[in-house]
C-alpha cells in the first residue's frame, strides 16, 4: 500500500470522527444535567428563569456598598428564599466566588468606574493624619471605621457558617493587605492607652477613641487580637518594666515585689481579660485562661525586678542591713529566674571597679566584703554565690600588707566607736573552718548543681571565721593580736586593764586559750608592775613610775641606745637599785626611748610645764648645764639618735618658746636657751624655724614593732644564709633558695615571704634576677 507524504490515513479518520460523537454525546450529557439542577422541575425553562432571580437578588444583598451609599431595602423572606433556591441548584459555592472577588475589588479596586478605593481611601486618609500628629486616637478611630465597614458589608448569620465564615476570613485578609507598615507601630501605641487607662485611670490625656466601649470587640472582630499577639505581650512587658523601674529603684527598706503583684492583679489582670480571656462566660473560665500568660507576665517582673536588684547590688551591699527587705525579694525573684550567674558577673565588676583598687582603704574593703558576707547569705544560704564573689576580694585582701592589722584591730575596738566588723548581737564562738563532707549524715545534702568543684558547702558561718580563712593558717592574726595588745596596754594610763582583759576573753573563745598565752602573760605583767612599783614607792618615794615587762613575752620594741643625762639618769638608777633590793634575781634594761615625762622648767622670767617623750626631756636637761649646744653635740651627749628625731625634739622646745635655733647651717645648727623672752618674741612662739625643719614633725612612731617590721628584722638574719649560698653556688632558683634556707635553724617563711624580701634586696643593689635565678650584685 502506498502512504502520500502529507494528510491522514483514512483509518485515522474514522477514529477522531468516532472520538468526535462521544464529546459530543458527553457534554450533551453535562449540559442536559446542569439545566436540570439549574432547572430543577419547572416547565420549560421556568426553573431557569427562577435560579437567575434569586442569583440576582442574592448578589445584590451581597454586594459590598459605601458607607455613605443609602440604605438597601430587603425582603428578609425574599433574600432567604433566594438562598434556598441557589442552595438546591447547588450554585452556593460559585456565588461566594463572585462575592469574594467583589468584595476585594470593593476594598482595593475602582467600583462602578469611580476613583474610590473605599476601605484603602479611608486607610489611607486616617495613616497620614497619624503620621502627621503621632496621636494613637487616630488609629482607634481607624479600627471604629474599619469595624463600620465590616457590619455593614457582613452578609449576616442567618445565611449559614459556610457565608460567615468564608467573608471573615477574606474580609480580614484584604484588610491586612491594605494596612501600611505604619500601623503596627500606632496599634502599639493605641494598645498602651488602653493599657494606661487600666491602671491609671481615666485621664485627660487619654485619647477618646480609647474609651469607647466598641474597641476591643472591634480588635477581635478584625482579627487584630491575633494578627498582634506578641505585640500585644510586648506592650504588658514594656509597661510593666517601665512600673518597676519607677516604683522600685533605690527603695530598698520595704518589700516591693509583693507590691508589684498586687498591682499586677488590682490593674493589669483587668485588661488582661480583654485580650487573653475573650469569650469567658464565668470568673472560672477567665481564670483558667489567664494561667498561662499569667505566669508569664509574673515570670517578667521578677525578672524585672532581678535585673534592677543586680544593677543595683553593690549599693544594696553598702546600705546593708537597711536593704534586708530588697534582699528578700531578689531571693524569691533568683528562684523564679535563673539569673545567679548575671549576679555574680555583676558584682565581681562592681567590685573590682568600685572596691579593688589602691584608692581603696583596707578597712572600707573589709567593710564592704563583711556586709557582703551577710548578705549574699540572705539570697543564697548555701554560699555558692559567696563563694564565685568573694574569690577576687579574697586574693586582693590577701597581697594587701596592712589586712591582718585591720581585721585584729577590729576583733577588739570599743563597740561604740562603730569601727567593728562584728555585729554585738553575733554569737562568739570559736573559728569554724571547712570539713569534709560527711555521707553517713542523715540531714547530708548534695552541693547546689552551678557550685564549682572547689566549692564546700559548710563553709566557715560567722564573719570572723569567714575572714581568718583569708590566710592558710591563723598564726599570723595571733602574732597580730600580741602586736594589738602590746600597743593597747602600754596607752594605759589609768591602770584599769579590765577592758583589755575581756577583750582577750573574747578572743580566747575564738582563737583558743593555748595561742593566746602571750597575752596573758603581758595582761599578767602589767598588773604586776603596778603592785611592783608601789612596793617600791613604798620603800622609797620616786618620781618615776616605770612599766616593767618580761622581755621573752612581749613583741619586740622599736630599737634606740638614748642615754639619759644628768638627773633623769640617777632616778633611773636610784629605781633599779630598789628593784634589785625587791627583785634580786631581775635587773631593769631601760628602754629609755619610750615612755613620756612631765617637766617643769623653771626659768627666770617663766615656768614651762610640758609633757614630752624622753628625747624632749634629754635635751632640755643638757641645757641646765649651758645655755647654747651644738644638734651635734647635743646628739653626741645623748647616744645614738638619729639626726631627723633629735631635730625634731629640739623643734618642739623651739615652738614652745624655750629654745632659740640661732642658725639654719645644716652642719652646724645651734640652739640657745632662753632664759627671758626676748622683746621682740611678739605674741607667737620665740625662735627661727626653717621649712626644713618643719617637715621632721611627725607622728610618733608605735613603741612595738609591727608584725612586717618583725619578719623583716628577722629575715636580716637570714641574710647571711643566701649571700653564702649566692657565692659559693652562684645563681639560684627561688625555690631553691627556700629549700636550703628550710635547714636553718627558726626558718618559718613562704616561698612569697622570700621572694618579697629577695625583691627588696635587688631594690637596694645587693642581688640581681634574670630569668628567674637570682645572683649577687659584685
């Protein structure tokens, strides 16, 4: 069979002519059953003529309108049986299609050929007044309007779920696309008016629009309510922090957050109800929806609240305990939040910032770390906060010099003077220090879960234990208490040692009887040398009136070798030799340096009564033997004096009107007694004094050696050890140098102990370091 290059074979052709009468037959089919539902059993085309009325009354009732349009005039049975006409035709769905379209050309599209946008003109005309004035009334008048616009396009109820449901949904979306970005910004502040109406009344600053009664149901009709939830919590967040903020910050002597939950609930939970517990019937049903936001509005302002605090924290430290009550609701507000790793963040750079530094004195540093102490225990009895915070204050108390002088000097200062780090009402009792933990205990408890692998948690409870365990070992504050109480019994004056003596009872219970033996010892000598130096005046009147002490119990004295001239010198030896008559297994050794004495020169125009250290009165009394000395050999006369102390004694009788300095030569400087007060004397103090001169007024210096002054005295000896094993083994480690000093007899010293001494000798020039091995300097 031959095939042509173009057309069909003839068999294809009665296929597509076969498939060609099927279609037909098919939609032939279709259409006879569309005219039938649309028809339904009406004669001829009756039905027909009756589906396309009621379709024509039904999209006119639909047909979204202007506002300012008149009112249409509807047969509710008319419209209703229109319905029931479309519904049987089953041509509901395809009239909701028409209506939708409709109604988004009606919010966003020309109708009728007009230039008028309707729900757009009005979003628009209502946005630029907003954006020109600011004022959220003008949003809430733009919510009323869009509310307007929805009843009166709303096809009502009555038309079934499916009509109600589909024009909400489409009604709100169109909506939504119309709005400009601006809107949000003005719905939250529309949203904060009526907020501030709740829970501060009306006002005359409160826009009208937000006191209408139409509002909220208008949020919820429009969908607003949701589209805006977090908004909406954004709003209760800011204005809650903004209450506390105002109402909270710097009080600190009431509770506040108990407060701020009764404002929540008298002012906050009310418009609460609007947003969150829409459609509750009963007071139940309204509680049981508010549960969960509830909790979140509480969860925000103890965190709130606790972040404030934390700001706040070194202050509330200082003004302890008047901030007891701010404690106690950062305490509640931490279990809430879980915030503790921000405290402490916090107050370590507070502190390191406000506290850690050289401006710093000791004493306020101790101050503060005490009331720490007290307070970080009412937020966290367990210590762990304590703990992470206190490790800085700690390490910086510990490489301060005068620290242990501090803490001593309050364990025994008056209670009145107020410079006590221990409050009266605290229990004395003995140093506590940290012990292992016991399992076998049935009240033992696991360590919190954020405390650190050094932590313990029966740490030290009172202050003064909490403070000894600054340093590794309490020898220190014992040495300190000797060095305190020296110092205090030699002020005596009175001879009334019972307050030092319960002093010492004190620090018995603390520190135990055995360390402080010393003190008895010296409390012990005091008493004595009083009952000693009456038997004396009794077996022979004398003017002087010494302490006498034992010298292998008492801390070491500041040295001097002042001989005591003239007649001052035969009363000392007029009293020893009455000691040994009383005494005759003891001798005196003078310690001419200390002490005061009471004068009274008697010149030719004038009697000067004086109370002067023994210095004073050594060179007053070398004037009895001629009126004009040399400093040098006045200083030659009275023994070994250093050159600035003997200035500054001679400086004193110059201001006192009884000697004259007759030169300002520093290498021979003169003094003359004067006799008579020279004419020209004025009403000022007789003499010539240099500015020089004047700054070798000082404070007297403590009779007894420090404790620092201690350790250095004795590392002097010490001395000799290192500068034979620097010669003989050349350079050495510093820890090597502490191994071998360990054999010399007394050698107590930490290797930080030698190594500051070893500094202070390369300051001098005596030893270099390099790379860590120290030399001698040839």
């Amino acid at each position: 069979m031959q095939m042509r290059s173009h057309g069909f074979p003839c068999f294809v052709v009665e296929i597509i002519m076969a498939a060609s009468e099927a279609l037909r037959n098919q939609v032939a089919a279709k259409w006879q059953d569309s005219f039938n539902r649309l028809n339904r059993t009406g004669v001829g085309i009756s039905g027909l003529m009756e589906f396309s009325k009621a379709w024509a009354v039904a999209a006119e009732f639909l047909r979204p309108r202007d506002l300012g349009a008149p009112p249409k005039d509807f047969n509710t049975h008319e419209i209703r049986s229109a319905f029931d006409v479309l519904m049987q035709c089953r041509m509901l769905p395809m009239l909701l299609e028409s209506f939708v379209a409709c109604l988004d050309m009606s919010i966003c599209q020309r109708i009728c050929g007009r230039n008028q946008h309707l729900i757009t003109d009005d979003v628009t005309r209502f946005m630029t007044e907003y954006d020109a004035s600011g004022d959220p009334d003008v949003i809430g008048r733009l919510v009323l309007r869009l509310a307007d616009w929805y009843f009166a396009w709303a096809p009502g109820g009555e038309l079934g779920q499916t009509i109600s449901s589909a024009y909400i949904v489409n009604f709100q979306t169109h909506v939504f696309s119309v709005l400009p970005a601006a809107f949000a910004a003005g719905f939250k502040r529309l949203l904060a008016a009526t907020l501030a109406l709740f829970t501060e009344g009306a006002t005359p600053g409160v826009p009208a629009s937000v006191q209408d009664s139409r509002l909220w149901p208008s949020f919820e009709l429009l969908g607003l309510a949701d589209r805006y939830e977090s908004l909406i919590a954004s709003v209760c967040y800011e204005h809650i922090e903004t209450h506390v903020l105002e109402t909270c910050a710097g009080k600190w002597d009431e509770p506040m957050l108990s407060r701020l939950r009764e404002w929540m609930a008298e002012k906050v939970v009310p418009w609460m109800l609007l947003p969150y517990a829409r459609g509750a019937k009963t007071a139940e049903e309204a509680r049981t929806m508010l549960q969960g936001v509830g909790s979140r509005f509480d969860f925000h302002v103890c965190k709130t609240l606790c972040d404030l605090r934390t700001k706040e924290m070194f202050d509330i430290v200082i003004d302890y305990p008047d901030s007891t009550h701010a404690l106690h609701d950062l305490k509640e507000c931490l279990q809430r939040v879980d915030q503790r790793t921000q405290l402490v963040r916090a107050l370590r750079k507070s502190n390191k910032k406000r506290l850690l530094h050289p401006g710093a004195d000791t004493k306020d540093i101790l101050t503060q770390y005490v009331s720490l102490i007290r307070c970080l225990r009412v937020i966290d009895p367990p210590g762990v906060l304590l703990f992470k915070v206190a490790d800085p204050i700690r390490r910086y108390l510990r490489d301060r010099p005068d620290t242990i002088r501090c803490i001593v000097a309050s364990l025994v200062v008056d209670g009145e003077s107020g410079d006590s780090l221990v409050d009266d009402d605290e229990p004395i009792q003995p140093l506590q220090s940290a012990q292992v933990d016991d399992y076998t205990d049935p009240n033992w408890e696991p360590e919190p879960i954020d405390a650190g692998p050094d932590f313990r948690a029966n740490k030290p409870s009172d202050v003064v234990s909490t403070l000894v365990s600054i340093y590794d070992s309490k020898d220190l504050f014992v040495k300190e208490l000797q060095v305190l109480l020296a110092q205090r019994l030699l002020a005596v004056t009175d001879g009334n040692y019972e307050k030092e003596r319960r002093n010492l009872e004190i620090l018995k219970i603390r520190f135990g009887e055995a360390p402080l033996q010393v003190c008895e010892v010296m409390l012990k000598d005091m008493t004595d040398s009083k009952r000693i130096d009456q038997h004396v005046q009794s077996q022979s009147s004398s003017v002087m009136h010494p302490t006498i002490i034992s010298r292998h119990f008492w801390p070491k004295f500041q040295s001097s070798k002042i001989q005591m001239p003239g007649q001052l010198h035969e009363i000392q030896e007029a009293y020893a030799r009455e000691f040994m008559t009383f005494k005759p297994d003891k001798k005196l050794r003078w310690l001419s340096h200390l002490g005061s004495i009471r004068l009274e020169i008697e010149l030719q125009d004038r009697t000067v009564g004086a109370d002067v250290p023994p210095l004073e009165a050594a060179f007053i009394e070398l004037f009895s033997e001629q009126d004009v000395w040399t400093l040098n050999d006045l200083i030659a006369r009275v023994g070994t004096v250093e050159r600035s102390a003997a200035l500054k004694a001679l400086l004193a009788w110059v201001d006192r009107g009884v000697l004259r300095e007759e030169t300002e030569d520093v290498d021979m400087q003169r003094f003359r007694l004067l006799e008579r007060v020279p004419e020209d004397a004025g009403a000022g103090p007789v003499g010539i004094t240099t500015a020089g001169s004047r700054t070798a007024l000082a404070e007297e210096e403590p009779a007894v050696l420090t404790v620092q002054q201690q350790q250095a005295e004795q590392m002097k000896v010490y001395w000799k050890f290192i500068e034979g094993m620097l010669t003989n083994l050349g350079g050495l480690p510093i820890d090597r140098i502490q191994t071998m000093l360990k054999f010399a007899q007394g050698y107590d010293r930490t290797v930080d102990q030698l190594g500051a001494f070893m500094d202070a000798a390369r300051r001098e020039g005596l030893v270099s370091v390099k790379d860590g091995i120290w030399r001698l300097n040839r």
